[in-house]
C-alpha cells in the first residue's frame, strides 16, 4: 500500500507526498514550495524519485525547480500545459500511463480551472488525484475553461469508485459546505457533513482527502444535473 503524507503549506495548499514501500520510490504531487517537503522527506529517510504535476499554477508547481536540483527527481506533468511548467521531463494526457515503482497511475485530461489540467487515478490503490479540479463539496474556479468541460470532468470523476480517496490540494472545505448548504438546503447528507467538517476545523484537523462517493452524495458541483445548473452554481460560488 502506498504511504500518502499531508504537508500542508502556504496559506491553504496541501502538498501530497507519496511512498512506495516495495520500490522505495517516493513522488510530490504539486509542489507550492521546496523546503517542507524535503524536511519531511528527510525525516522519514524517503528519497524523492519524481514529481507529479496537475496543473501549471505556481502554488502547485513552485518547488519543482528546487526538489530537482536537490534529488535529481523526474517531473511529470500536463503536455497542454508543457510551455508553461518548464521543469517538466515527461509530458502526458488522458490515457497515459504514470508509475511509482510498482504502482500504475491513469492520467485523466480535467480541463477548467486550467486548459491543460489533469488528476492521476491509481486504480488499484483507490486514490485519485485532482489537483484544483475537485475540492470537498466544490470545484476549481473556471479560470480557462467552460462550465461543460466542469461538468464533464465531475460526471467523469463522479465514475470512479465510490471508495476512492480524493486528495485535492487545497483546505477550502468549511467555505465550499457553506455554500454548499445554500445550493442545497434540503440536503440531509450534507447537513451532517458539515457539522463534522466544523468539528474537525474547530480541532485544526484537516478535512481532506475525501471520496467519490461523499462528493457524489453532498457536492454540488458533482451533483448538478446540467451544464446550465453546474455554471449558476459556480457564478453563484465566485459571488458567495
């Protein structure tokens, strides 16, 4: 099974650092900065191999120059989006594959928040990542892209096994259920989130990753039934 370890960093990011115990390899997933993660590497006598990149934006990609010059690591990340992640060894799309020792990843193309976006489906390990494309009871901001393509990418997403862990990269939980509760005030499953969700803020306590099928039953971004209900909703969000 792989290790997956929480960093958090910068104001809300979460960086993911992922072991495999059999190889040994270790891989970032989008990381803001160099300094946590190779602390943490450090500690826990990992030696980070590569990095695997979602999407361009700097708070995802702003350690990368500094963990290569430090480990050596190879970076993979969106081909759409190669002229701007220049510390990018391999480029992919949907339907490569990605591997961590032995562990394969799919590459699935998300497009929206950014044009090239994509999240890393580890079948047999029942974990996703996402990137800024889904969040805990939302979904990443339409920076350059459409409200179809969101949708296409929650009725993708919303495909996967109900049991597969969601790791997103950012703790925007409570504000996303607050919104959440207005799209869908009758929504007993997500009432009951939320009172959990304020619990575990209250404690400090991270309230990612989550999974399909808590997303399926409680977010409204996943759970709206067009293109048009998924871009009010969104326009709604930026406004909340």
């Amino acid at each position: 099974m792989l290790e997956i370890i929480r960093i958090p960093v910068l104001s809300d990011n979460y960086v993911w650092l992922v072991h495999e115990p059999d190889s040994k390899e270790t891989m970032v997933v989008d990381p803001a900065v160099a300094e946590p993660v190779l602390n943490e590497a450090e500690k826990r006598g990992w030696k980070i191999t590569q990095i695997w990149n979602t999407h361009w934006h700097p708070d995802h990609t702003g350690g990368n120059a500094a963990i290569k010059e430090a480990t050596g690591c190879h970076i993979t990340g969106p081909e759409a989006e190669q002229a701007r992640i220049p510390t990018l060894d391999t480029m992919v799309k949907e339907g490569d594959q990605v591997r961590l020792g032995e562990v394969l990843a799919k590459v699935m193309d998300v497009p929206a928040h950014t044009a090239g976006h994509i999240a890393f489906h580890i079948p047999d390990q029942k974990v996703v990542f996402v990137g800024d494309t889904l969040f805990a009871m939302g979904c990443g901001r339409l920076f350059e892209g459409t409200p179809a393509q969101m949708f296409d990418n929650m009725q993708k997403l919303s495909k996967l096994p109900g049991d597969t862990k969601v790791y997103c990269a950012h703790e925007y939980t409570q504000a996303n259920g607050e919104y959440a509760l207005v799209a869908e005030p009758d929504n007993q499953a997500l009432k009951e989130r939320m009172d959990a969700v304020l619990a575990a803020r209250a404690k400090g306590e991270a309230t990612v990753p989550t999974t399909i099928a808590l997303e399926v039953a409680t977010n409204p971004f996943m759970r709206s039934a067009s293109v048009e209900q998924l871009a009010e909703r969104r326009i709604a969000k930026d406004n909340f």
